[in-house]
C-alpha cells in the first residue's frame, strides 16, 4: 500500500502477519498497571482493559480500540475526558499489546471483543474509536451488530482498507520473518531510537515520557513476535460501506500523516458520504493525541447526537 512508507512502520507490517502463534505466554502476570486496570479472559486470551465512569447521564459506553504497536496509553487524556462528559468509558489491550496475554484469538477479533462488550453490558448499544489498525476492527465490530453501534470514529485509519497483502505475508519464509523481528527488536526498542520514531508519527517532537508510555509494554518478553502475529488467528472478511454507511461516523485524520496517508481517509470519506471528515492541520497520524483539545469537541458531538443509551430490542 502506498501511503505506508515509512520505513519504521513498513518492515512492522512487513512481518505483522507472520509470526506463528506464540503460546500461552502471559506477559501480565503483575498487579494491575493503573488504578483503573483490570483483567478479563475473552476467546480464552487474557486481556488488560481499563475503565473510566462516566455520569449515569445516559450516553453511550464507549470503547476505544487502539492501534499498531499501541495501548490504553493512547487514550491517556481521551479517555478521562469522555467519561468527564458522562460517557462510560472501556479501553482494551488487544491480544498481544500492552499489558495483554502475548496470545491471539483464536477466532475472529471483531467477535470476541462483542464477548467482551456483551459480559461489560449486556444488550447495551456502544459508540466506538479506533485509531490506525484500531479503525478497521472498529468498523468490523460495527459491521457485525449495526444496530447496536450508535456512533463510531475513525481516526487516521481505514475500515475498508483490503486484508489480501496482509494475509500474504503468513506465507513468508521464516528466516525473513525472524530477521525482521531480530531486527526490530535490536534496532528501535531502546528509548532514543524510539523518540525518533515517535516524534515521526507525531508530526512534532515526542517527549520521553510520551516515548517511555509506549515503549514499557513493547519491552515486556515475547511482545514483538506476539503482536506482529496479529491478535486474532482467522481474518475477518473485507467489510463493505453498505455495511457501516449508516452509522453516525467521524473521520478524523493529521494532514501532516505520512504513515497512513491523508489521501486514504479522503477516500474512506467518499465512500461513507454520510460520515463528517475532520482534517487535522499540523497533525501526523495520531491526532487524538497530539491535538487532543482541537478533536475531542468534534468527538463529543459526533457520540452526543446520538440517542441516549439504549438497550437492544
């Protein structure tokens, strides 16, 4: 795909597919990381997930799905900020990321994370976020059960993008694979390399607390081949717009994003044309957080025109 030039973020999708499944390895055999942590086994994997109280003002529960090399750390100033406007707020770990079991589903992503919005409320309707990675298994849980998706956001990341390359990728030689994660490991998992990289994606300098949030989960054992498994054993079919069109949406998106490029939520916004398109200026590929106070309005809106929660008939 075109708009994923970087070299960082290209060798890590290179080999994101590849990797055979890992085992039952826990790498969250700890006390919880944060004071809203807690953990939960959803397909037999153990996942990290954190909650945020909203008011009891009756807005949608939200759960925010982060992206490649990602965590709840993502949603550091998002989350609280939604739940202080009323919403109910769930951040989950995807298997193999931050402080989830180094597993996969062992079945497809969007249904097991539907377990785990089913146990959380049962027959409740939710708004959904995902970010990069995070916004194609968001529209595939929205394009599961649509009636139940009151609003969803997309940020810097397609639903529709196709899996065909990805899936590819299962069938590379294993030396290419284990060089690539040899690599990775030895080259940008130490805190200045990582900075760097950061910085990139953040279109402006990256602090070291910033860098510190994301690297800690990425140096516990076993995470690299884990999360460039993927975190689900079976893929998901390509959804459709028929599939999502109707779903209040946002799409927001950095005009400065070279890894995912601008032109690719142009795109995504032709093809939901009921959907609002924010573009970001000066933003790279994580404007949730890099211009956190510019997007949450928009996000706020977006979830708030919706009807009160509701649980389905």
């Amino acid at each position: 795909m075109k708009s994923f030039k970087h070299p960082f973020f290209a060798a890590l999708l290179l080999v994101f597919s590849q990797t055979a499944f890992i085992g039952s390895t826990l790498a969250t055999e700890m006390a919880p990381v944060f004071n809203n942590s807690r953990y939960v086994l959803v397909d037999d994997v153990r996942l990290h997930v954190r909650d945020w109280a909203g008011n009891d003002s009756g807005l949608c529960p939200v759960l925010l799905v982060h992206g490649f090399a990602g965590s709840t750390f993502s949603f550091r100033e998002l989350a609280p900020a939604l739940a202080k406007a009323g919403h109910p707020v769930l951040a989950v770990d995807l298997p193999g990321y931050g402080y989830s079991q180094r597993s996969a589903f062992s079945g497809e992503a969007a249904m097991a994370l539907w377990q785990l919005l089913e146990r959380e409320k049962p027959g409740q309707s939710w708004c959904l976020l995902g970010h990069s990675m995070g916004a194609k298994l968001a529209g595939q849980v929205a394009a599961l059960k649509p009636d139940r998706v009151q609003a969803i956001v997309y940020s810097d990341g397609s639903p529709l993008v196709s899996s065909e390359r990805r899936k590819k990728w299962f069938s590379s030689p294993g030396f290419i694979r284990n060089a690539a994660i040899n690599w990775i490991e030895k080259h940008y998992l130490n805190e200045k390399k990582f900075i760097e990289v950061l910085s990139q994606a953040y279109a402006r300098p990256a602090t070291r607390e910033e860098a510190q949030g994301y690297l800690r989960p990425l140096l516990l054992p076993g995470t690299v081949p884990a999360a460039l498994s993927g975190y689900a054993k079976k893929w998901a079919d390509d959804i459709k717009p028929s599939q999502i069109n109707a779903i209040p949406s946002l799409i927001i998106w950095g005009d400065k994003d070279t890894w995912v490029k601008p032109e690719v939520g142009k795109t995504l916004a032709k093809n939901i044309p009921t959907a609002k398109f924010l573009m970001v200026p000066g933003a790279g590929h994580c404007p949730i957080e890099t211009h956190f106070a510019k997007v949450l309005p928009n996000i706020l809106q977006t979830f708030s025109e919706t009807p009160r929660t509701a649980k389905a008939r």
